[in-house]
C-alpha cells in the first residue's frame, strides 16, 4: 500500500527474505521467517508478542488480531479474523475469513476452519471441515 509502512518492533525479527507490506503492526519479541507473506492492504494486522510465522505462510485479513504468544506452522494460510493467545496452528492450515479462533487451541497440521465458525477457547481442531473435539461440533457443509 502506497504511503502505510509496516511497524515492527525493534526486538522483533523479520527475515530478508519474507514480503511484509502495509497496514501492519508486529510486537515484540516476534519472528516472520523466510518466504513469509504478510499483506496489510485494508484495516490493520495486528501480530502480537512472542508471535512465531514460521516458513511459507500467507497472512492476510480485514482487520485480523494474532494475539500473543501464537505459533504458525509452515505453509499455513491465515484469512480469519481473531487468533487468541496461545494458540498454535498447524503446519499446512487453514483458517478462513469471518472465523475466529479462541484461547490455546490447537489446529491440527492440514486442517480447516471454515468460513464463518468461532472456535472455542481450549479447542483441539482436526479435519476437513475441521472437527472441534472439545465440543463435539462440525460445520454443516
């Protein structure tokens, strides 16, 4: 985006080799790792502490919130709207708009949240659609 430049914090590590562009804040003590894509090109990304994006992921929303102390898995694609603290989200992921995903979950590795689903704090989620095993509850479709 012309004239919006990402805000990173000084302690935290963004490799040469990753694309960070835009409307974007990282907090502190956070990592973006190489062949990272992070696309700010509407309402901000805010990427909290202690935040890993680990290779090949893509990240890009409408207002998306990364709360802290979050880990993403390689080549995990994230497009929702809210990741709560202490979640990890598998490698090969995916996490569709219009979803959130609550407090220390865990998204199994090649997953999917759907469009349009809240997943519960402490949620263990597998599947295509992603299955939440604290709830018992599938998306319809």
């Amino acid at each position: 985006m012309r004239g919006i430049t990402p805000q990173i914090a000084p302690t935290a590590w963004v490799s040469e080799f990753a694309y960070v562009v835009g409307n974007i804040v990282i907090g502190e003590h956070s990592s973006v790792w190489p062949g990272v894509t992070i696309r700010g090109d509407g309402e901000l990304i805010t990427i909290g502490n202690n935040v890993n994006i680990q290779e090949g992921s893509v990240v890009h929303g409408d207002g998306l919130v990364i709360e802290d102390n979050v880990s993403i898995g390689h080549c995990v694609v994230v497009h929702g709207d809210r990741i709560g603290t202490g979640s990890l989200l598998g490698n090969n992921c995916t996490f569709l708009t219009e979803s959130t995903i609550g407090r220390e979950c865990l998204i199994a590795a090649n997953s999917v949240v759907l469009s349009g689903v809240d997943v519960p704090d402490r949620s263990f989620v597998t599947g295509v659609p992603g299955f939440h095993q604290a709830t018992g509850y599938r998306p319809a479709g």
